[in-house]
C-alpha cells in the first residue's frame, strides 16, 4: 500500500483526490491532510481518514504543507494548493525522494529549474495532474524519444467568442461560468484570462524538455482532446476522453500502470459530437501572450508573471477592478520587471514579493 499526503485536500483537485483514493483504499493509504482556510472540511476529512497527520494553514501556518511534503509514510504527495504558497512544499517533497502529483503548477511556472533540480537530488519524481500534462504523459510513456511538438489544448474559457470591449467588462460571475471544467475561482479566472494556458506552456516546457517553439495551443471547445503529440516521424498521438480530473489525478498515482477503475463516465464519440479546433487570439486574450513570453524570457520572470496575475486575480474576484485589467497589470509588471537568474528559493521569494508590490501600485 502507497502511503498519500494530500495538501489542499479542502479544494476541488483535493476532494477529487479523495473521492480517487475512495475507490482505490485496496492501493492506498491517506497519511496526511492540510488545508488552507476551511477548518469545517478538514475537520470532516479528518474524521472521515483518521490521518497520521493534518494542519490548516492558515492557523498553523505553511510549514504544516512542509511536514505534510515530508511525512515519513507518504509515498506520494499530492500537490493541490493553488499558488505561489504551494512552491516550497513541493521542493520539499521532492528533495525528500516523493513523487509529487503535482497540480500546483504555480510551482513550475515561477521555479521550474529549482524544482527539476530538487527531483534530481533528491531523487523525487514530478508526475503532471493538469490534464493536457497528463494526457501527454499519457501518449509519450514508453516512447520518449523522438518528441517533435506538443499541442496542447484550451477550451478558450467563457469568453472565446467575446468581443474584446466587452470582455473589457466581464463580471466575476460570468468569469466563473466555465463551460467544460468546474475548478476553484483562481483557476477559473486564469481559463478566462488564458493565463492559465500560458502557465501550462512553461509547465510543458519543463516537464518535458521541449523548447517553447515546440510546445503550442490550440483552442478546443469541447475539451474532449487534452493534447496531441506529434513525432519525428510526422506522426501524432492524442488522449481523449469526457472532462474530469479524476482520470489524471488517478494516473498521476499509478503512472507507469494504469488500474481498473468505474469513475470515469466512458467515453462516446457520438455523445462527444463534433470535435472543433480554433487559433487562441492572441490579440484579445493577452495574459496568454505576456505568459508565454516571460516563459520564453526565463530567469526571474515567470515568478513575476504569476505574482502579477495572482494580485490582479485576488483583485478582480475582490470586485475591485474590471476583468480587462487583470492583463494590463501583468504586462505593466513585467514590462518594469528586470529579469534576474533564478538559482535560489530566495531569488524566487524576492522577485515574487517585488512583482507583488508592482501590481499593488497599478491597482491603487
Ligand atoms: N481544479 C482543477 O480542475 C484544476 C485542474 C488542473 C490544475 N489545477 C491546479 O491545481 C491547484 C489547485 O486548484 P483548485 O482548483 O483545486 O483550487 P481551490 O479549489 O481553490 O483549492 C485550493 C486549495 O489550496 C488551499 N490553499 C489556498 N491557499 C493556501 C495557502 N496559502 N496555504 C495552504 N493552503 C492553501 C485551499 O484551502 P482552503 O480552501 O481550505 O482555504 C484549498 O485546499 C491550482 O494550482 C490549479 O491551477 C486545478
């Protein structure tokens, strides 16, 4: 039995994760649970598991996710903390020797190096929950060689089709009317911004190795393809199958193997209907664009994209600014923002805190 640590078991990609583990108790063994802000949830999760250990965050304080990261019988650790918070405990689990289902990919966007280095000295191993990760994890194991392009694929998010004066003005509400995927609101809001599928290209870009040339979106209405892999040879392979984030959270904890399991709806082409695939416009969804070019930048500013975007996020959600200046703010940070290297937790910290304190002045 794989001994599991959970850490943002009170969120959307934490409760999936135990409705997974519900259906495979033969396999696995919860062995600790945190939470951020929800004592409520926790304390019925805590009930319910019986933990060797649990911490709320909040009342705790982060270290909690560190010794969660590190419990001597979590085999794995899933990483479902949203934002720049979950960072240091997936360097720890990795240094540590875990395997980290890693669904934080803030953690990758703002200190991919680090955390590739952290699995390499501590032998710990980063296995993607996103599910376009997941599904190119999916095509490529037992064939790593020979990767040409990933695509990979957005639904494009509420306002897809909007006209850019009005998507301007979008509410919190309408920014959280996803059409394929419920998920929690910071997420939500980076699919409506396609901030999110910017953080996905540097997450590939890491994850596999591949240039930022070889990594690409496509919009994909229906969400039913998360990803193509294209070969050497020209040759291309997709993963396919109705939305839901138990299949990859599944995966990501059993990967090589795949296990029997009854919680996927199964799959019908006729049911899926048409499959459809557009350009992302890049000119209206510019988060994207500004994403994908601090990727390419490197160093320091990805961390200042994510900080940017988590600030003018936070601030939209908060009804303080317009959904329009949540792009705005993240290309006035980066735009100020003077790339450092990226060698040290601390470099990371510093440039995340600057970046912050960046956007709080625009947003004033
Ligand atoms: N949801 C999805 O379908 C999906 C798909 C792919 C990737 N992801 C990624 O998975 C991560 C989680 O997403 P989500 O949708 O599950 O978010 P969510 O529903 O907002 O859950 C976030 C979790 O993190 C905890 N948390 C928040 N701030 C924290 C802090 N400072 N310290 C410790 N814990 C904290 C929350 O605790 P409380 O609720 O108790 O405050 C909650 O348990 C994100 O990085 C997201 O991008 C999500």
């Amino acid at each position: 039995m794989r001994g599991v640590a959970v850490l943002g078991s009170t969120g959307s990609i934490g409760t999936s994760t135990l409705n997974v583990l519900r259906r495979h108790s033969e396999r696995f063994r919860l062995v600790a649970l945190t939470g951020g802000t929800n004592e409520g949830l926790l304390a019925e999760q805590v009930a319910e598991w019986r933990p060797a250990f649990s911490g709320l965050a909040s009342t705790a304080g982060p270290a909690c996710l560190l010794e969660a990261a590190t419990h001597p019988d979590a085999d794995v650790v899933v990483n479902a903390v949203v934002g720049f918070a979950g960072l240091p405990a997936t360097l720890a689990a990795l240094r540590a020797g875990k395997r980290v289902a890693l669904a934080n990919k803030e953690s990758l966007v703002v200190a991919g190096d680090l955390v590739r280095a952290a699995a390499r000295e501590g032998g710990g191993e980063l296995i993607p929950v996103d599910s376009e990760h997941s599904a190119v994890l999916q095509c490529i194991t037992g064939r790593e060689s020979g990767i040409r392009r990933l695509i990979l694929t957005a639904s494009g998010g509420p306002f897809r089709c909007w006209p850019v004066e009005r998507l301007a003005v979008a509410t919190v509400e309408e920014a959280l009317n996803h059409p394929t995927w419920r998920m929690g609101n910071k997420i939500t809001v980076d699919s409506a911004t396609l901030a999110n599928k910017a953080m996905e290209v540097i997450e590939a870009h890491h994850l596999f190795g591949l240039s930022y040339d070889a990594v690409e979106v496509v919009v994909h209405p229906q969400s039913i393809v998360h990803a193509f892999v294209e070969f050497a040879d020209g040759s291309v392979l997709g993963q396919m199958g109705f939305p839901s984030m138990e299949l990859p959270i599944l995966y990501a904890l059993t990967h090589p193997d795949r296990v029997p399991d009854q919680g996927q709806r199964p799959f019908d082409p006729v049911a899926a209907g048409a499959l459809t695939f557009e350009a992302v416009r890049r000119d209206v969804f510019r988060a994207f664009h500004a994403g994908v070019e601090a990727g390419r930048a490197g160093g320091t500013a990805p961390a200042a994209f994510n900080a940017a975007n988590e600030v003018a996020v936070g601030a939209f959600l908060a009804g303080r600014i317009p959904f329009g200046r949540i792009s705005e703010v993240i290309e006035q940070v980066l735009a100020g923002h003077s790339a450092a290297a990226a060698t040290s937790l601390e470099a990371v910290r510093a440039a995340d805190a600057l970046a912050r304190e960046h956007a709080l002045r625009f947003l004033a």
